[in-house]
C-alpha cells in the first residue's frame, strides 16, 4: 500500500518561498505518476503540478506556472513542490497525491489519482 506524508507548510509573507515535501513509501516514487493539488476554503481541488513516471516530464497549472517547481528525488523517494514568489491567493490546503500510470488527458483530475496525503497547510500573507 502506497503512503504519502507531506511536510513544509507554514505561514510566508506574498513574495517568499516555500518547499514542500511528500515522502513515499510501499513504492518507489518513481514508479508512481506523482502530483500535488490544492484546495481553499469553499473551493474545489484543483491540479497544481505533476511529474511523470521515468524521465520525470512536469505539467503545471497556468496559475503557477514559472512560479512553481515540481521534482523527484529518488535516493528519498520524496517529490518536492517548490514555491516562489507567492501570492495570497495560493493559500491553501496542499495535498500530495499519487496514481500508477501517466495519461495527457487526466493528468490534472484528482479522481484518477489513487493515493493521497493528509495535507499541508500554506498560508501567504498580504
């Protein structure tokens, strides 16, 4: 059974930086399609940012895109989301999520995503 820990939320002024972390384990995460979603109060989950199984090829949401940084470290079998230059409106729940195979049509759908964290907080301030 696949589990996921995330950790390195916090409270960060609009402009800083956050890393994120999801530990794997039961597989190895490079095995695993991995992806994070967010979600606000009285929203929806939404995507933010996948990688690949393998090469590790990495989608974005366009509201984060050039912001936000998705990679793999396979020695720690951990995924990381780095985050810059935030903005309050990136404060959310963030979740580490994870599937078995990659596919360009679903890829930002969180039902077909099989795994997932507990989540993290982040909150950006004005």
């Amino acid at each position: 059974q696949v589990q996921l820990a995330e950790s390195g939320g916090g409270l960060v002024q609009a402009g800083g930086s956050l890393r994120l972390s999801c530990a794997v384990s039961g597989r190895t995460a490079n095995s695993l399609v991995m992806g994070w979603f967010r979600q606000a109060p009285g929203k929806e989950r939404e995507f933010v940012a996948t990688i690949s199984i393998g090469i590790g090829i990495t989608y974005y949401a366009d509201s984060v895109k050039g912001r936000f940084t998705i990679s793999r470290d396979n020695a720690k079998n951990t995924v990381y989301l780095q985050m810059n230059s935030l903005k309050p409106e990136d404060t959310a729940v963030y979740y580490c999520a994870a599937r078995t195979y990659f596919s360009t049509s679903s890829y930002a759908k969180s039902e077909f995503y099989d795994f997932w964290g507990q989540g993290t907080q982040v909150t950006v301030s004005s």
